[in-house]
C-alpha cells in the first residue's frame, strides 16, 4: 500500500467511504501481509472518523435549519 494516499484526505463523504468499502473488502480477502493490513487498519480508522465527523456536522446543520421552523414533510398545520 503506497505511502501516500494513506495521508490523503477525502475529496468527499461519498469518497471516503468508497476508500473504506475498499479497504475492509482488502483486508476481507486474507490476501495483504500484516504490514499492509496495519496500514490498511490505520487508513480506514481515519477514513471512519471523517465519515463520522461528516454526518455529525450534517446532522447538526439539520437540527440548526430544523429550529428556524422548518417541519417535516407531511405535518400538517394544527391551529
């Protein structure tokens, strides 16, 4: 596994989670040495934490336009 993209930060969610669907069917396979799987195993812990911190901040954009009275689809108003 070359050095570099190991460091390299996602262009997107979509992406990164494209690089970790990769990586967990590598190291699924048995094929890579125990160098290779450790690196493979740091990458996608990194590529796991974008993801997580990527959703955490849509997430909190939602909740932020959600409290400027925006309501669910379907919700009816009751007066």
């Amino acid at each position: 596994m070359p050095k570099s993209p190991k460091t390299a930060a996602p262009a997107s969610f979509e992406a990164a989670l494209s690089d970790l669907e990769k990586l967990v069917a590598e190291m699924e396979s048995g094929q890579l040495t125990l160098e290779a799987s450790l690196a493979a195993y740091k990458r996608g812990a990194a590529l796991l934490q974008y993801c997580q911190t990527t959703l955490q901040d849509a997430q909190q954009q939602v909740r932020i336009l959600e409290n400027d009275n925006l309501q669910l689809f379907g919700q009816d108003e009751q007066s």
